[in-house]
C-alpha cells in the first residue's frame, strides 16, 4: 500500500509523453508550476490528470487523500489514500472519475527496525510513472485516492499490495472511460519497475546542504 510517492518531472515532459500516445494535455487555469518534489505525502497537492474536453486530458492540482467517513464513536480518521480494486468498477461521472498521477517513483519499505529501508520504485528509463487513481470532487477542491490490487512481481517482496502504473497503451481507455475496469487495472508485468535504495538524508546532511555555500 503506498503513501509517499516522488514528483520529478516538468510540464514539458507531461506534454510530450502523453503526446507520445496521442493525448493532448491541457492544464485548466494555466501551467502549474511543478518544483521537483522529494515526497507527496497524504494530504499535500501534487498534478492529477483525468478526461477533458473531446479527445484531450487536462492536468489540474488536487489533494492526495478522500476525506474519511465518520467513525460509529463519531471520530473521523486520516484521509482515504488508496482505494482497493477488486470487486469494482469505475466510471466516469460529474463529480467523480478516472484518474491518473503522474509519478517520477513511488517508495516501499521493509524491516522492522525503526526507521525501516526505503526503497524507490521507478521506471527503467526514469520516465514518468502513471498511476491509476479515482478524483473526486469536494466543494470547490479536488481529492483523488490511489488504486490497489493484489502486487505483480516487482512489488511483491515489498508489500502485500500494490499501486498500479499503467502501460502507456491503457491511458486513452482508462481516462475517456473506453473500456472495463477488470480489463484496465490489473497488475504491472515483471520487468515494469526497477527498485533502488532510497535512504532519507540525514539531519545532518540536510543542514550541511542549506548551510553550505554553492561554489563556482
């Protein structure tokens, strides 16, 4: 099940990959600017990209988490950040649909000693990752929650579930609402994702990188 995940990339990039497949993307009330972000956690915004006007897609900021429903003790919980898949079936309505994010990685974690292994999980070639994911709307902001199943082969010494990056070839099906979720959303094939080891920065290595003085 994933939490954080890594924003690496720009608005040029976006355009030109989704252009690859023949998917203009837009961005509704201008270009965002994306800074390169070490880690998207729950709550914070990052880029979601779902079905626009006709045949193009539009990128629009949202925040990562559904609000979670009210507790029987009337205590409401953390945002909803992942969603499972099984069973469901996903369409594209007024308020709520399909979705993807756009990811550069995304981080497991194994042991059991605090703090635990980070690993990252990325594409071969470092492209852009897309990972399927529902919005919905909230008032006058935007929410999406990452889709799980069961993990494919790259995932699986990880955690007993997985987010799910889909292969270029699905992103017009999965976005215009084309074709069945059962079709769409199954899990990635092994060889999809390359795991590296991601240790956070130390304290003091964080300082040393604010306090030191860039030379020319």
């Amino acid at each position: 099940m994933c939490a954080p995940f890594e924003a690496k990339f720009s608005v040029t990039q976006l355009v030109e990959t989704f252009s690859e497949v023949g998917i203009g993307l837009v961005f509704r009330g201008g270009i965002p600017n994306l800074e390169p972000r070490e880690e998207v956690r729950p709550t914070n915004s990052t880029l979601l990209v779902r079905a626009g006007e006709g045949d193009s897609a539009e990128g629009v900021m949202a925040g990562f988490g559904f609000d979670a429903p009210v507790r029987a003790d009337g205590k409401k919980g953390g945002p909803v950040i992942n969603f499972r898949t099984e069973g469901r079936h996903f369409t594209n309505k007024g308020a709520s649909g399909r979705a993807l994010i756009p990811v550069s990685g995304f981080y497991e974690f194994t042991g059991d000693a605090t703090p635990k292994t980070r690993w990252r999980l990325h594409a071969p070639d470092n492209a852009p990752l897309m990972l399927a994911a529902l919005w919905r709307a909230t008032g006058e902001d935007l929410r999406f929650s990452l889709l799980t199943a069961e993990p494919g082969p790259d995932v699986a010494p990880f955690h007993t579930r997985g987010v799910m990056p889909l292969p270029a070839d699905h992103w017009a099906d999965w976005l215009f609402d084309r074709a069945s979720s059962e079709l769409i959303l199954k899990p990635p094939k092994a060889g999809t994702l390359t795991a590296t080891p991601a240790p956070r920065p130390s304290r003091k290595d964080q300082q040393n990188s604010v306090t030191q003085p860039t030379l020319f």
